[in-house]
C-alpha cells in the first residue's frame, strides 16, 4: 500500500504537504504512512482515493485495477 500512495501521489505532483491540506492528515503521519508504519483509517482511504480518483482497493494492492468503481454520491459528504 505504501508504494502505491507514494506512486499516486509523485504522479500527481502533490508533496506531503500538500496531502495533509487535502486530506486532513499529518504531514509527518502521512510520511508514516507511505513508509509502512501506521495504517490509514476507512475514513482516510476513502478521501484519498477520491483525491486520486481510484478505489481503495487499488489503494491496498487488493486490485491492479487503477480506475475506480462507480461511486456512490450518498459518497460525496465524506471528507
């Protein structure tokens, strides 16, 4: 998981920085959690994979499948 975020987020442009405006989370927390030491809550994966338009799934390594599922607009309130 931690390689993908990491890709997603390089090929994005964004710095870590810039993830913790967008995502609420540390710069030092989302740090850790590229480099494999904390885990990113349901509520957190869910805010980055619409960030970068793909699914948790992919996220986590459960898929290679980089495009995300339909989304569910009840979705749109998280964040």
């Amino acid at each position: 998981m931690n390689k993908r975020l990491k890709e997603l987020r390089l090929a994005k442009g964004y710095t870590q920085i810039k993830m913790q405006m967008e995502t609420d989370i540390d710069q030092s927390d989302y740090s850790k959690i590229e480099r494999g030491y904390r885990e990113l809550s349901i509520r957190q994966a869910i805010i980055i994979a619409k960030i970068f338009n793909t699914s948790i799934d992919y996220i986590t390594g459960l898929t290679d499948v980089k495009e995300p599922y339909p989304r569910n607009k009840d979705t749109d309130e998280i964040k």
